[in-house]
C-alpha cells in the first residue's frame, strides 16, 4: 500500500522567488525514513521549484538514488542475477601403480610348479577355455564391435561364473539386435539389458555401468575401447583386472597380469608371497616384478582353469593334484578314513526262501556317503521274489 507524506510549503527568507518545502510532522519523517531507506513518496506536483543556475552537488538525491537502482535492476541480465554454481573441472582418472619400488624376490622351485600346472592345464578342458571373455569377440565381425564385446563379457564376468557370463553376453547381443556394439547399447532401454543379464551377480548396477560406459566411449574415445589402463579403469564398472585382460585380448598389448580371485587364492596357496597379499592388486603387482614378461598374458587363463577344475577355493582335489608331491605348502592329505567317497561296505546275507529255506546269496554294498545301496546276485537256485528279500540296513562300525 503506498502511503503519502504531507508537506509544508515556506517562502525562503533569502528569495521571494524559492518555496521551501519541509515535513509537516518533523519526528514522522525520521521514523519513516529510516523504513523506507531512500525511497520517497513526494507527489510530482510538489516537487520544489528553485530558480536560478543548477548547484553542483556530489551528492545525489535519495530519489535519484532509488531511480538508479531500479534502472539497473531492469537493465541486468538474468545470468547476473542468478549466477550458476561453479563448475568444477572432471575428476582425473586413478593412475594404476605398475611396479614395486622394491621388486618382490621370486619364490624358489616357483619355474617347477609352473611347468607342472601347465602340464596338468594341458590335460584338463576348463569353463574358461569354452566361456571366457575371450569368446564373445567370435561372434563380431567388425573389430571395433569385437573388441566392445571384449569389454561387455569382462564387466559381466565380476562375481559370476564363466557360464552363466557367456549366456548373458549371447541373450544381450540377440536382445539388441545380433551384434554388440557402442550405438546399439546407447539406442537399447536399461530394462532390455536388465532383463538379458538379469541372471549374472549384481546385474542391476552393471545394468547402469554397460549404459554408462556406451556413452563415454562414444563421447570421448570415437566409440572404441581405449588402449591405456587408465582410461580403461576411467569407465564405470571396469577395474584393473578387466582393463589388463580387455588390453590382452581386444588390443593384443602386453601391459601387465589381469589378477582375479582364482590367481590371488592360488598364488598364495603356493607361497609365492612373503608375506601373504590381502589384496588382488597386491598380488599384481608382487607378481609383476618377478615373473618374466612372456608370461604375464597367459597366467590369468592359466591358473582361472587350475582353480575351476582342481585347486577349488572349497574342496580342492589335493589328492588328484601333482603338486602335493612337495610343491604346494597348502596341500592336504587325504586318508583313507577322510575319503568318504570310497568307504564302502560289502555284506553278503542269504535271503532263504520260507518254505523250503534255500535261496540265493545276495551281496550288498552300502555306500555311506551317497546312501546307495547295491544288490547283486552271486548265485542262484531259483528265482526269489523281490518282496522276499529283505535288505537290513547295518551301522558302520568302522573308525
């Protein structure tokens, strides 16, 4: 609400010609000046007439004052006004560590217990040599999709087994149109990738990091995996592990050892760290300055088919594994009293028949652990019926 304030009109005593004007309530006007800061309410009409040459004065009217400001409230631009918040500059990437200050000294017979692993490998078809992430490049013809799909397969294979990896990488590719590629994951929904990948460990938030990933290759590396390790591991989702392979298989570049559970539980299994590693990135990188550099592309493929098949992180077939010879400090023995697959107990009774007493033998093995029983005739007079033979189950005594 606007509100006027009432003046008095004087005749200056210095000119006949100059009105004075003054407020007529003398302490209203302090207490509404200090209020209003400037501002005034004098109507134009009563606006002070003084004849006579302009006086130079650096002040400036509170009237002025107040149209100067508003001038320039209405001549500012919105940008000034609202001023956006500070852009911070992007987050270098992580730079991955290559090497030890101190190189770790290689463990003693360690050339032995490699030559003897591979000589087992040679022998064995594993999940990894069928299923692994260097697979899902066959079926792309074009290189740049071949080495995409590298990358997809090893961002998948994190906390899954190679199995249900390469199912995955199948139902993606036929769910985006039969070929993995940058624009074809970019132009997909999240809920077509989830539900293609819905069946690998955490496959909702690798569901965000394969879209995110797309469209950082896209923006930044021309819709190619790069070839450092470090703008590898700038990606969602991608580690040193997965950078180290995807450098291995995609470019055929030799940067250093892709470390994953299989390598860092097998490893130490072998004593090749003193003292143990806590951590995969550890074992890289104590792995890294001993082994020799030929060896560094194939110890992954290596050891991952070691661990599916033999040295299992639960249950390892010590007994089947020719390192218990010496080798392994881990190995384990397996008595005969431990084995409880081959415990096995023959008993041979005599199912008589009830009339005339006389029948056939049977011999029965129990099988503790499988809880299978089987009957097999040794010899016979006349045939008994089933019913008639009546199997006694015996309680293994042995220690």
């Amino acid at each position: 609400m606007k509100r006027t304030l009432s003046l008095r009109a004087t005749q200056s005593p210095y000119s006949a010609k100059v009105t004075l004007y003054e407020p007529a309530d003398a302490a209203e006007y302090v207490r509404r000046s200090k209020r209003l800061k400037g501002s005034t309410d004098i109507p134009d009409h009563a606006q002070p007439e003084v004849s006579g040459p302009p006086r130079k004065d650096t002040k400036k009217s509170s009237s002025a004052a107040t149209l100067v400001k508003t001038e320039d409230v209405a001549t500012t631009s919105v940008d000034t006004l609202f001023k956006p918040k500070r852009v911070t500059s992007p987050r270098k990437p992580k730079i991955i560590p290559t090497a030890l200050k101190t190189p770790h000294p290689a463990p003693p017979r360690w050339q032995e217990t490699y030559d003897t692993i591979k000589r087992m490998r040679s022998r064995i078809v594993a999940p990894v040599d069928t299923m692994g992430c260097d697979r899902a490049q066959l079926k792309e013809a074009d290189p740049r999709n071949q080495r995409f799909s590298t990358l997809i397969s090893l961002m998948l294979s994190s906390q899954t087994k190679d199995e249900v990896t390469d199912a995955a990488v199948a139902k993606l590719r036929e769910a985006v149109g039969g070929t993995l590629s940058v624009d074809a994951i970019m132009q997909a929904d999240e809920s077509v990738i989830s539900e293609a990948i819905c069946k690998v460990g955490f496959w909702r938030r690798k569901t965000q990091y394969i879209k995110q990933a797309a469209q950082k290759l896209y923006d930044e590396f021309g819709s190619d995996v790069p070839k450092t390790v470090d703008e590898l591991c700038s990606l969602p989702g991608v580690g040193p592990k997965m950078a180290f392979l995807a450098l291995q298989v995609a470019w055929k570049l030799n940067a250093g050892i892709g470390v994953d559970v299989h390598v860092h539980r097998i490893t130490n299994w072998l004593g090749w760290h003193k003292p143990p590693t806590k951590t995969p990135e550890e074992t890289r990188l104590n792995l890294q300055s001993w082994l020799p550099l030929e060896l560094h592309p194939e110890i992954n493929h290596l050891l991952v088919g070691f661990g599916q098949t033999i040295c299992a992180p639960v249950g390892p077939k010590c007994d089947q594994c020719e390192l218990s010879d010496g080798l392994c400090p881990s190995a384990r023995t397996v008595t005969k009293a431990s084995s409880s697959r081959s415990r096995s107990k023959k008993v041979t009774m005599p199912a008589s028949d009830p009339d005339t007493g006389a029948g056939p033998k049977i011999e029965v093995e129990l099988e503790e652990e499988e809880h299978k029983v089987a009957v097999k005739t040794t010899s016979a007079t006349r045939r008994t019926p089933p019913e008639q033979v009546e199997l006694v189950k015996m309680e293994d005594t042995s220690p």
